[in-house]
C-alpha cells in the first residue's frame, strides 16, 4: 500500500513540477517591455468596439457542449474495436498455436512468453468473450443513440428556428408567410 502512495506522491510532485517549471523559466527569461498597446485588451486580432456585455446566443454553447459530449463518447469505440479485433482472431479455430499465444499474452498484457501453447485462450473462449463485448458495445451505443434521440426531439440540433414555430410552441397562433401576407388589406391611394 505504501508503494502505491509513494508513486502517487512522486506523480503529484512531477506533475506539478512540470506545470510549474515552464512558467518560471518563461518569466525569468522573456522581456518585459510593457506599453499602451501591449497592455491594451486584445481579442481575436480585432480592436474592442463597445460593452463586453453582450447576450450570446445559448445556442452556440449548447451545440459546443453536444459536440465534446458525443465526441469524447465515441474515441471510447477506438480501444473496443482494437481488443475486439484481437479477439476476433483468437476465435478463429484455424490459427496458429504459436499465434494464438501472442495474442493471448497481448490480450492479457502479460510479457512475451508468459504463456504456454496449452495456457492460451482458446477460441471457444474468445467467441465468447467476442459476443460478450459486441453486446456491451451495442448497449453503450444504444445509450448514445437514446441520448442522441432526446437532443434532436428537443430541438437543440436545430440552428435556426422560425418564429412561427416558436409562438405556436408557446401557444400563439400564428398564420404561414404566404397567408398572412395574403391577408393584408389593400390600401386604397388617391390618384
């Protein structure tokens, strides 16, 4: 138990270390020329024009947060569909012994020749443990796509709404762009 604590702390100590270092190298060795326009506000290589107290569409944060969300879930298909691979090939009855102790000592992460020819996984067991990750990965998809469902269904993948739409979920009545141009009255003009 010691072992792992120490290993924690030397982790801790270099990961700070390592945050820590580059900063005060940086500010020991860069120069400090300050000025008006160095110390001016700069974003995005455009001069501030008024308040920095502007309302942002919520929109553009909800599309940004789905995006990470469904990104970071998706390159946990990655490292399934590399091990499923090996796994697959384990299944096939006309492998190699030799072949199928180094993908079974790469499967098990265990040093190269640590298993025998009769200590390897063989291919009933890798069938099995093949359909056992295919339906844990189709349930996790599944979670994604239900996920997914609710997003759309909701609307937050919609950018632009219309208005009508909008006042009608809000209860109003509202009538279609060509009706209710349609239904102006006509002003008579003297002549």
């Amino acid at each position: 138990m010691t072992e792992v604590v120490g290993h924690f702390l030397v982790f801790t100590i270099s990961a700070i270390g390592f945050l820590l270092a580059p900063l005060l190298i940086g500010k020991l060795v860069r120069p400090r020329l300050p000025g008006l326009e160095k110390d001016a506000t700069y974003e995005c290589g455009e001069p501030t024009i008024g308040t920095s107290y502007i309302q942002f569409d919520l929109r553009f944060y909800v599309v940004a947060l789905l995006f990470i969300i469904f990104d970071v879930e998706v390159v946990f298909f990655f490292p399934w569909a590399a091990v499923f691979g090996n796994v697959m090939q384990l299944a096939d009855t006309a492998l190699s012994p030799e072949a199928r102790r180094h993908l079974s000592e790469q499967l098990l992460t265990l040093p190269a020749g640590s298993l025998t020819n009769e200590t390897s996984i063989d291919a009933a067991t890798a069938l099995t443990l093949g359909w056992t990750s295919f339906v844990d990965v189709l349930a996790f998809f599944g979670v994604l796509l239900v996920g997914f469902a609710y997003v759309w269904k909701r609307g937050d993948l919609d950018w632009v709404r219309s208005m009508a739409e909008q006042k009608l979920r809000l209860g109003g009545t509202t009538l279609p762009l060509s009706q209710s141009s349609a239904q102006k009255p006509v002003r008579a003009t003297a002549g």
